[in-house]
C-alpha cells in the first residue's frame, strides 16, 4: 500500500524540431503507460529510501531535468534516469532544510503531522488531500487512534486553538461514539468508565426488551457522551469537579428522560438491578452511574419544560421553550414581564448551563443586545442578567429585581441632568444604554458588581465612554477640522480618488427597497464623515455610527465607502483615547494575519473585516485581550509567531500544529459530478419546502438539501461531513461550516430522489438505457479537485471545479443542459465547472 501523496504529476517533454515530432503521438502513450507503471513505482521506492518512517516531508514542489529522452531506450533505462535524478533532488531538499534559507521542504514527526492533519478537519470540515479514506465511519476510528496514541498531545491541541468553539461543535457530530469515547478515556477514565457500564448494563438491556430501538441507543449513547465531553472541554485538571458533575447528571438525566419518558429512573433501575448490586457494595458514593439513578430532591426541576404552564401546548420540547424565550426578548408587549420570569425561572432550574450559553450566544451581537435593552423593563433586564452571569448575584435576584430597577432609573436621571442643556438624552435611551453596557459586562466575562455602588460606577463609566470622556472624566480632543485647501474641496487629501487596496469601488444601485435602504446607509455614513472631518462628534454620532455598523452589511459599505486613512479617523473620533492603542494592536494583529493569509489585499480586507466584526458587529471592548482573543477566534490553521504568541500555551499549539496548510489548498471530492445535477436542485428544495423567497428556511433546512444531494450520488446512508464538501458549497454552505446533524431520510424521500435520477436518464437521450445505478457509477461519482480562486476585494468567494476525465465523457457534449457556470439563488459566489 503507498503510503506517499502525489498531489499532482506533470511530465513536460519537448521536441527539438519538427522532425523530432514525427511519431510523438506514440512517445506521449508509452511515457503515459510508464508514469502508471514503473515510473511511480520508481518514485515510491526512492521517497521511502529518502524520508524516515517517523518523519513526514511536504514539498510544495519538485522539478526534475532528466535531460534527452531516447525513444528508442527501454522502460528499465528511463526508470533509472528518472529515480537517479529523484534521489539527487531529494537529498538536495533534504539538505537544504537545515541551512537558511531553507528549501521549499517542511518536516515533522509523524504523530504531530497526524494530530495536524485531524485539526485540520475540525477548522475546515474536509480531510487535507494528503489523506483519504476507505468508508464513511472512519473518522471515528481515526479518532479513536489518535486519542490512544496521542491523548495528551491532543487534547493540548484542542483546547489551545483559537477555534475551539468550531472544533466542539464538529467533535460533537463524529459518530459512532467510540471516537469519543476514547477522547474521554485519556482525560478522565473513570467517567469513560460509566459511560461504558451504562451501555452494557442499561441501555443494551432496553435494546433487547423494546424499550429502545438500535438507531434510539446509538443517538442515546452519542448524546451522553456529547454531554460529557462539553463538561470536560476547556476544564485545566483532567478530571471533572464537584461543580462539573453535578452539571453533567443533570444533562444527563435530562437526555434520559427525553428518551425513555419520565419513567426513565425506574427502567434503567430494573436493568441495571443485577449487574450494579455488588458494584453499590463496594463503592457506593463514589459511582456515578449510582448518583445517576440516585433520587434527587432536584428532580421538579428536571422535568421536560413542556410540562410547565408558561410553555404552550402539549409535547413541547427545550428547544420550543428557547424560541419563545427569544420572542419574549425581543417584543415589547405589556404585561409581558412575568411571563418573562416565570419561563427564564423554569428554564434556568432545569438546565442553568446550556441557557446561560444559549443566551451568550445569542448576546454576541451588538444589535440583539440593543433590541433586548430597548424591549425590556429593568426589572426584567436584572433577571436576564442573573441567568446570564456563571456565579449567583443576590443583587439580581427575583427579590432585589425592583431595588436594581429603581437604582438604574436615579442614576439615569442623575446622569441625564449632568448632561449639557443641549445634549441631553431621554431617560428611556439613557437607561437602554446602560442596560446594554452591563451586557456587555458579563457578555465578555467581567465580574458584574454586588453593590449599588459598583452598579453605578459601572453605568456611569460607559456614559462616559458614549460621551467621548476616559476614566478621568476629561473629554478626549475631537478630531480638528482640516483647512479648506485644494486636496481637501477634491476629497479630504486625495483619499477619496486614491483609495487603499482594501478598498473597492462602491456598489452598482440595485432596484427596489433594498437600493434605497443601501443608499440611505451610504447617505448617512458619508454625512458622519463629514461631521468627523469638521470636528462635531459627540454622543449621538457615536451611537449612530455604531448602529449603522452593527450588521455586516453595514460594515461592507462602510469599508467600501473609505479609505483607509479616513476609517482611521472616524475611528479615532469614536473611541477617543483608547483609538491609538486600538490602532497599534490592529497592527500587530494584522501584521499575525499575513503570516497566514498570503495575498496582502486579501490579508487586509480580512484584517478590517475583523475589526469590525469585533468593535461593531459584537460591539465588544477594544482592549488588548477582548480584541486579539476574538480577532484571533476565526484564526486560519496556522499558530502565531512567536512574537505574537508567549508561554506554555504558544509554545504548545506551536508543537502541535507544526504544519500549517494553506487555506486555499485544493480540496479533493468523490462526487464531483453532482454539479450535472444543480439544474433540478431550485426545483427539488422547493417540492421539500425547504426554501422561501430563493433562501433556505433555517440552517436544518441547508442540511437537509445536504443529505439529499449526498444520497442523490451515492445512494441511502449516512454521509460522513468530510466528504460533503461540493455538497455544501452548492447549497450555499462555506465549506468550513458546521451544519446540523438531521435524521436519514424516510422512505418517501428516498423514492422522490431515485424518481429525480431517473428523470435526469430519459432527459439525457444519449446515455440510453443507462440505469440509476450506472449514472452514479459513471457520472455521479467521480473525482474532482476543487479550489477557491484568488479572490479579489469586495467580491463573493469563487470556486473552481476540475472532474476526473473518463472516455465516455463524449456524452456530455449531448447533455440538455449548462453545467459549466454554476451560480444558484443561495449561493454567494459562482463555481466554475472544468469537464470536457
């Protein structure tokens, strides 16, 4: 079995004259026959001589001169001009990687290279395309390997990559659950332990009486582990606290009541009864699984939310309760504050953690903090707090929600009078601002206050920081106004003609509401630049450009608009004192981003995209570690520089991640010839409702599309997201994001899909009596290589497609339809199609 990657394999041959290339047809074949042939074979020999069994090379490229090819020398004699000249390069390379400056050669041991290669997979979704596999269930064997051989190092490397919060999600989907099993095993073994015996001795027993159907227990014992790992994940010490497990059997006892009903207890008691007797002897307080079936005084807590009266209807689930929970958020409706309590009361005594995180989550967005601080009373602003904040706050207690209430209002009134005559807000925007400057508080993990007095220096600090003035109260220099000279009257010295190259033109006027809604946006921006040019800035603009550059839509324009010069002083007429700091962080993260990203227009629009993102898009501080740890959190697969990166942690992702792949290397599919399907796809998601207005109806929608598009080219199954890559991309997913999991599809779908191939074999009169199963062997899957083009500021990402050829491909030239351009209503980008 090879155990080298040739990416690709090109062999240039030219001919002196024209005479020369008298029967160069007949040279091309036999130099073909012998590449496949001995050729590879030659060259495999020679990387195995060459490269260590504990080392792995990477060579970007390797050109080789084998000189004047007689066409009259056999294939024994080209074989050994072809390995002499490989050996020769190889030790070339070799040797060049220990001088400086090194040759275009990388080196690592092969269990970091291995650990890379996985992370790789979690950041981006695809398997690098030096690694294949044989079967759709092997990553968690890989996983499963990995974990055995290089537990420690690789949970080192997942907790210390930048994007950690991707890498759980995708975890969290590898199925079977072994692979996670053994995740677990090397950081705690006692809890892989009672996961184990909880599959021996209780849900296998389920199995076998009916209680649970095979596809129920694999879900049940993928669930559980889920649960248990996000209780170990970002945790230093290796096994779980007190805290830890407590918050664990309530998830748990949680998934087993969604599963078996709220019986659960007695079931998994008479299972278990036999097997667990003489293990309760013997450790009784100890067991987990024991304090698991355990009675608990807790359990009217535990109950499915559907049961409670603030949830409407019958049979709803925790994810009805969350929506409506949203709802209530976001509405300002009288009357509404209790039904407010009593659900946020409910839902923070069955599950504290996951709504805690649920409701960071959905805070991270400047503009959903403003619509809650608009839409709620404070009263209700202070429970919200509590639910949100990781430690009890007595002060925010439903008891002490009034005196909060009260304390916000007098200081809002107090700072309101302190206000110039002329500059004063009103009470209700006064008091929205403060409400959203303490979910900021919390939002980025600061400590909320247990007085009234650290409340108020809290609010009046961020008063402080909307009217321009620092810590000391001084109102920080507005940006002076330029003379009116020449370069200024042509646009403010030249930056309006002479944009950086982050900059692009601005955007075609499109028809409709959407054009004028973009026009009035680019109207307003323009006018606040002119404001800040001529030194009037203060609250209100500040507010104003924050709000129009609270979507990314909003920050596009803005970027669109100016140069970089002229974001640099808006920015510093919106934060003040804190603008220089802001700017020399910038730069030095910027300068981290160049290292990853290698095109700089590409690295600089990058650059300001996240900025934004952060100090408007978040709305988050723009201090040193709130900003590099959030711009840093959409990191590419590469670690800092040292400079960037200090300590223990630094040096650890540094070891682990010792090979960085770019983020535009090609990606490798199965199932190129689906793109011979995207002409029905509109028309298929349609029949499934799955899209309104030409957009997909939610993200479970996308990955539905998804699977049918999978099953489409390989028939019913499950399809293992590494290999759902083109898939994604033509159901409007980047390939790095993480779609959820959905249940296979049922039998009526799976006879629409195979109605839909043989529908596409009687419009295609030239492949014949070809049968569904052909059409998938022959068209559907087939290799391609897949990789973004350059991309170019402003504009959407564009993909290039290049398929497999095949002899019969002659039988695209008869195909109804386009295939070669494709571009669909969901789609922010085109995929240009190589095939024939």
């Amino acid at each position: 079995m090879t155990t080298h990657r040739i990416e690709t394999l090109r062999w240039d041959l030219r001919h002196r004259n024209a005479l020369s290339a008298t029967g160069a047809q007949d040279l091309h074949q036999r130099l073909m026959l012998f590449l496949r042939r001995q050729g590879l074979a030659g060259i495999e020999t020679c990387f195995d001589r060459a490269c260590p069994p504990d080392q792995v090379w990477i060579l970007p490229t390797l050109t080789l001169d084998l000189g004047t090819i007689d066409r009259h020398q056999s294939e024994r004699q080209w074989e050994e001009r072809l390995t002499t000249a490989l050996r020769a390069a190889l030790a070339q390379a070799a040797a060049g990687a220990d001088v400086q400056p090194p040759l275009p050669m990388r080196r690592s041991g092969e269990g970091p290279h291995e650990v890379a290669q996985f992370l790789h997979y979690l950041r981006h979704g695809h398997l690098p395309w030096g690694r294949d596999f044989n079967g759709r269930q092997a990553l968690s064997t890989w996983l499963t390997r990995l974990a055995r051989q290089h537990g420690a190092g690789l949970w080192r490397a997942l907790l210390h990559d930048p994007a950690r919060d991707r890498l759980l999600v995708r975890l969290s989907l590898i199925s079977p659950h072994d692979g996670l099993q053994a995740l677990i095993a090397q950081r705690d073994p006692d809890l892989a332990t009672t996961l184990r015996q909880m599959d021996d001795e209780a849900l296998l027993p389920l199995q076998g009486s009916g209680r649970l159907s095979a596809y129920q227990r694999g879900q049940l014992q993928q669930a559980l582990r889920v649960a248990a790992l996000r209780q170990l994940w970002g945790r230093r010490g290796g096994r779980l606290s007190a805290h830890g497990r407590r918050d664990l059997l309530t998830a748990w006892r949680r998934l087993l009541a969604e599963a078996l009903g709220t019986g659960w207890r007695a079931l998994m008691a008479a299972s278990t009864a036999s097997a667990r007797t003489e293990a309760r002897a013997r450790r009784p307080d100890g067991d987990l699984l024991h304090e698991l079936l355990a009675a608990d005084d807790r359990d009217d807590a535990l109950r499915p939310v559907d049961a409670r009266a603030d949830v409407d209807g019958p049979g709803r689930t925790w994810e009805h309760a969350l929506l409506q929970l949203q709802t209530l958020l976001r509405q300002r409706r009288p009357a509404q504050g209790e039904r407010l309590r009593r659900l946020l009361t409910s839902l923070a005594a069955a599950q504290p953690a996951l709504l805690r995180q649920r409701l960071q989550g959905w805070a991270s967005q400047r503009r959903e903090r403003r619509t809650w601080s608009l839409a709620l009373e404070p009263a209700s602003m202070s429970l919200l707090l509590a639910a949100m904040s990781p430690r009890p706050l007595p002060g925010l207690s439903a008891a002490a929600a009034p005196h909060w209430a009260e304390s916000l209002r007098q200081t809002a009134l107090r700072l309101q009078r302190e206000a110039p005559a002329g500059q004063r807000p009103g009470l209700g925007r006064l008091r929205a601002l403060l409400m959203q400057a303490s979910l900021r508080q919390v939002l980025e993990g600061r400590r909320l206050p247990d007085q009234h007095q650290g409340w108020q220096a809290l609010w009046r600090q961020a008063w402080q920081d909307w009217q321009g003035r620092g810590d000391d109260g001084v109102e920080a220099p507005r940006p002076r106004a330029s003379p009116a000279t020449k370069s200024d009257a042509e646009g403010a010295d030249d930056d309006m003609d002479a944009r950086d190259a982050s900059a692009t033109p601005p955007p075609r006027r499109r028809r409709g509401d959407t054009a004028k809604a973009a026009d009035a946006t680019d109207r307003a921006l323009l006018h606040l630049e002119r404001e800040c040019r001529d030194g009037r800035w203060s609250w209100p603009q500040r507010l104003r450009l924050a709000r129009l550059l609270e979507t990314p839509d909003g920050c596009d324009r803005w970027l669109r608009l100016f140069s970089e010069n002229r974001r640099w002083r808006m920015l510093q007429a919106q934060f003040g004192a804190m603008a220089e700091p802001l700017r020399q962080r910038a730069g030095r993260l910027g300068r981290w981003l160049q290292g990853l990203v290698r095109e700089p227009v590409a690295a600089l629009a990058e650059h300001w995209r996240r900025l934004c993102r952060h100090l408007f898009i978040q709305g988050l501080s723009p201090d040193a570690a709130s900003l590099r740890r959030n711009y840093q959190d959409e990191a590419l697969p590469a670690s800092p520089p040292a400079s960037m990166a200090t300590g223990p942690a630094a040096a650890t992702r540094r070891d682990a991640v010792a090979i960085a792949v770019s983020n535009r290397d090609p990606i490798w599919v199965d199932d190129a010839g689906q793109v011979l399907l995207a002409a029905y796809a509109e028309r298929l998601f349609k029949h499934l409702n799955l899209l309104r207005d030409g957009r997909f109806i939610d993200a479970e929608a996308q990955s539905t599309a998804v699977q049918c598009l999978q099953t489409l080219c390989h028939g019913p199954g499950p399809a293992d997201e590494s290999c759902t890559v083109l898939s994604r991309l033509l159901c409007g997913a980047p390939p790095d994001e993480v779609l959820p999991p959905v249940p296979p599809c049922d039998a009526e779908r799976l006879a629409l899909l195979e109605q839909l191939l043989a529908a596409v074999v009687a419009h295609w009169k030239a492949v014949g009596n070809t049968t569904v199963a052909g059409l998938r062997e022959s068209f559907l899957q087939r290799q391609g290589r897949l990789q973004e083009d350059k991309p170019r500021a402003g504009e959407p990402p564009r993909w290039r497609l290049r398929v497999q050829p095949r002899g019969f491909d002659v039988l695209l030239d008869r195909l109804p339809w386009s295939f070669h351009t494709i571009r669909l209503p969901w789609m922010p980008g085109v995929l240009h199609v190589e095939w024939r």
